[in-house]
C-alpha cells in the first residue's frame, strides 16, 4: 500500500520501473520476451505502487470480458444451486466471472436478463432453465454470443445442450418399484411447459407397459414441479380412492409435497406407500422419510455446460455445431420405498 491520494496509473508503474508503458503493457500481458531484469522492475514497480491493471481497458483491447452471463428459472428451487456452483467452479478454474440472473419462471424477465448480459459484454451465456418458450427461444435462435442451454431441451433449437437421461430415469424409478412387488404405481407430473416432463412421463408409461399393468392400476396424475403440486395431486388421489401403492414423481419437490400430504391424511410411507422422486436435491436426504431418487448430476452439468461455453468463446469448438449430451441418472435407495403392502 501508498500514501498515494489516487491510483497508480500505468505511466506511474513505467516511470518508476524506468521503461516505457509499452513494456509494462507487455509484460503483464505476458507478450513478448522481455529480459529477466525489465521483467523484475516491472513487477516491482507494480507491488510497490499498488497497481491494479483496468479490466475493462485490457477487455476493450482483447474484446473480451472473460465474463459470463448464467441465467436460471427459479434460483429458490432447490435444484440450481449444485449447477450454478458447477458452473461457476469451471468458470473460474479457466479465468472466467459469472454474473447470474434468476428468471423467477417469468419469460419477459428471462428475456431482459439476456439483453441485460449482452449489453454488459459477456463473452457467452449459459441458460440452466426447466423451460424455454417461443419468446427466449427466438432470442437464444438469434443470440449475439455463443449460447449453451442446461437442463431444458429445447426441441430443434440450434444451440449445444447439456442435459440428463430424463426418460431412462423415470425407467429407473418405475423399475425400482417394480422390483419392491408393486403392481399399483401412480405417477405424479410437471408443468407441462417443464421439457423434461414429456420424457419422464414417457419413461413411466414405457416401464408400466413393459411390465403389463394396466392403465387402471397406473394413473397419471397432473402437478406443477412444486411442493404444493405434490401435496394437492395426492389429496386428489386418495380422495378419489385410488387403491395405489407407490406414486413416482416428476421431481423431488413435489414427492416432497406428496409425503406431507400421505402424513397428514395418516397414509404410512413406505409401510403403506413407497414415493420415489427425481433430482436427489440436498433436502432428500433429510426429510423424514428420506427419500428415494433418481439422481441428476447436477454439479457435472453445469461443469460441462460452462467448459463447451468457454471452448466455443475460446474457438476450440464451434458454436454452430449443436450437440445436446445427456448425462446419465442413478437410483438412490432411501427410506421411502419398500416393499408393496401384502
């Protein structure tokens, strides 16, 4: 630190080093093969004056920002956290910030955040969503940076997706309860603006067929992908006197829903009804009981999202070429299943 009344300039730094602010641009630029010695005075000037290069001069000059933009659906939903810090994980382990945006489930304030973004000069955006619709798809379709979209599919959209295995997840489920001996298994939705509540669903109709239930034996029920989604789908069904005993569900949030309303209407999970959910969020392991799931590798998405990103900026891959990965899911055994009820 300096008794300086403002900060040291760059001029500042090459005076005291005795070299021109060329050289001091070079040599922390890392351009260049200055001799050992003009590297050594630089560097000394700078610690000694405090200097702190400009990051928006030096990203004028490279027309880069090393910034990111990340904008999610929902940043209270329990799912984004592990992504969001994936992301940012990778971001910074390649030198890159990430500002971050919550949509709120609003596709007018979505849509601001990518313009927001853009004006800001990211140098890419990473849209981790459950849904994408016309609107912000039009935009991603148009975007001004490369753009790489997380969790959604968004059909024939021509960007690079990192996903999960959504059908064969919801395979998983079904087969798990299938192997406990249920034969009269409920499936709980999502929104069916959520892209991945068409293939979970898919999933479970495939599951069942194979197993040759009925469609009696296997009502579908609609939910929302949230907690109160849950708790109303199961009041609906055991008011309506479904004799099921096991209900799958879009989500851990809403299977989360479902035991709060198996509990108060005296319905005992899993001595009466097993619930499995998806996602495997932190908050499975503690409710009571703990729940079974189907696990997303949510931290592994955004890792991968945020390094095709980068490599697209960084012109190691092209932002033309889409690609959608979906990454597997894994059944975690807990405390909600059981065996079906003799």
């Amino acid at each position: 630190m300096t008794d300086r009344q403002s900060p040291a300039t760059i001029r500042d730094v090459a005076e005291r080093a005795g070299v021109s602010t060329a050289t001091v641009s070079r040599v922390l630029a890392g351009i260049g093969h200055p001799r050992a010695d003009t590297v050594a005075a630089v560097m000394a000037a700078v610690e000694e004056l405090g200097y702190r290069p400009s990051i928006v001069a030096r990203s004028l000059r490279m027309r880069r920002t090393r910034s990111l933009g990340l904008i999610v659906t929902d940043i209270q939903n329990a799912f984004f956290p592990d992504l969001v810090q994936g992301a940012d994980q990778e971001a910074r382990a390649r030198g890159y910030s990430i500002l971050l945006g919550s949509a709120a489930y609003d596709e007018r304030r979505a849509v601001h955040y990518l313009d927001l973004m853009v004006d800001r000069r990211v140098d890419g955006i990473l849209v981790a969503s459950s849904q994408v619709s016309d609107t912000s798809g039009g935009w991603l379709a148009t975007a001004p940076v490369p753009v790489v979209v997380a969790n959604a599919e968004p059909g024939t959209l021509p960007v690079t997706v990192i996903t999960s295995d959504n059908r064969n997840g919801a395979r998983i489920a079904v087969e798990h309860l299938l192997a406990l001996g249920h034969r009269r298994i409920a499936y709980v939705r999502g929104a069916e603006t959520f892209t991945a509540d068409r293939p979970r669903l898919e999933g479970f109709r495939e599951a069942v067929r194979r197993a040759g239930l009925a469609a009696s034996d296997t009502p579908e029920l609609d939910g929302d992908g949230r907690f109160e989604g849950g708790e109303r789908a199961v009041r609906t069904l055991f008011n309506d006197h479904a004799p099921v005993t096991a209900i799958a569900c879009y989500n851990d949030i809403t299977a989360i829903g479902a035991l709060r309303a198996l509990r108060n209407i005296g319905v005992r999970v899993p001595e009466d009804v097993s619930v499995i959910g998806t996602d495997d969020i932190a908050a499975a392991s503690w409710v009571v009981p703990a729940l079974t799931t189907v696990a997303q590798q949510r931290g592994e998405m955004g890792r991968l999202a945020t390094e095709r990103l980068i490599n697209m900026i960084e012109g190691t891959e092209d932002p033309a070429a889409a690609r959608t990965v979906r990454l597997p899911m894994t059944l975690t055994v807990r405390e909600s299943t059981g065996p079906a009820p003799k």
